[in-house]
C-alpha cells in the first residue's frame, strides 16, 4: 500500500464545496497507478469560511479517502514541526507539498522560508529515513500580479526552493521539483486570484502527477 500525504495551505485544504485537487489526484491514481494507494494525514476536513474554522466536510464528491496535512493560512513554518509526527503516525511514503505562499506573505522572507523548508525535510526524514516528496513551487497570485516587491519574493523563493531540493535529493529518499502550470492564469484557474476553481484544481494535480510520471515512472500522464 502505498501512502500519499498532501501537505499544504488553503489551496490544498480548500474550502466547503471543493473538490479539491486531492481529490483530482485521487481520481488520476485510481486511473493509472496500478497497486494499492491511499491519501493519509491527521486531518479530513476542509475550511469553512462562514466559521472561520478547518470544520467542513462538505466536499462536492465526499467519497475519496480525504486525509490529508493541510491549513488555511499554515506554511513551511507551521508544517516542518507537524510532519515528523504526521508521517510516523500514518506511515506516509510519499508528500505531496505546496506551501510557501503564507510564509512570504505574513511571516518570513525568501530565505528564511528555505531555512524552514530544509527543517522540514529533516523533520520527515527523521519519521521515515525513505520518505519521498514532490514540491510545487510557489504560484503567483494576484498579490504578486499587483505588488512588485511580494513577487520579487516569491520569484527568489521559488529559485531557493529548486536549490534546496538539488541540495537535499539523495538516492533513498528523492525529492522532485514539479513544475508551475504552463500559462496559470488567475481569471480561468482561480475564483479570487489565489484559490483554485475546478479547472485549478486539475492544473494543481497534473503539475504532481506528471512529476511523479516524469521522475520516478509512478502512474500515468495526467489526463483529468
């Protein structure tokens, strides 16, 4: 059986009435991936924005194995001192990560931010000497798009992240660098200029899947 553990901020929580791109990348393994898999995380529910609380579980479609390491408005910094728990606990394999956009907006820089990425790693690695993780970049969102200074950080983030993750790939626990959607765009892939709609949702999940595809000839090209 092979565990995969989304770990992220509000895109990958998501919020009443999403799919959610966990749920895309569940539909895209049950597809092409050709053993046993589950997702797995301390966490099931999605965010309720009416109470201001990760309390929902009002998924579009509920029937998926929902768990997942994921909060609205957590980041690198919030995870690296949840993971080492969160993959012992539920014997992860495989995280699937997209953080960062929280950090550089509210709580550290670009290089701080590579600082608590690197944490992290250490953290998984000491639950699981074999752990194996795909990052996605930071995605520019409209507070990119509209301030200079905010996108110049996460355009020198995403450069420290893909050096962080040459830096610390070794052979028995790989870390691959997926990549940002070709010609994201914040009208047609998003509902506020960050969150992803339903198209989003499949663009999050194929920039995983094809990585996964790509490096380690797990599953399929994303077809979703």
């Amino acid at each position: 059986m092979l565990r995969f553990m989304p770990v992220g901020d509000s895109m990958t929580i998501g919020s009443a009435g999403d799919h959610t791109w966990r749920y895309r990348m569940w539909q895209h393994l049950c597809a092409t991936y050709g053993g046993p898999f589950t997702l797995v995380g301390p966490r099931e529910t999605l965010y309720d924005k009416a109470a201001e609380a990760p309390a929902s579980y009002a998924y579009a479609d509920p029937g998926f194995p929902r768990a997942h390491l994921a909060g609205w408005g957590e980041g690198w910094l919030h995870m690296a001192p949840l993971i080492a728990d969160a993959v012992r606990s539920a014997r992860a394999d495989v995280l699937l990560v997209s953080l960062g956009l929280i950090d550089l907006g509210f709580y550290t820089n670009a290089e701080q931010t590579a600082d608590n990425a690197r944490a992290f790693v250490a953290e998984a690695r000491s639950a699981n000497p074999r752990i194996r993780m795909v990052w996605l970049p930071v995605i520019h969102n409209v507070r990119a798009a509209d301030d200079p200074g905010f996108g110049a950080q996460v355009a020198l983030f995403n450069e420290l992240l893909a050096k962080t993750a040459a830096d610390l790939d070794e052979p028995a626990s790989p870390i691959l660098l997926a990549s940002v959607p070709r010609d994201w765009d914040l009208h047609t892939d998003t509902y506020d200029g960050t969150h992803p709609n339903a198209r989003g949702e499949h663009r999050l999940a194929a920039a995983f899947a094809d990585a996964m595809h790509q490096g380690w000839g797990l599953g399929g090209e994303y077809e979703g």
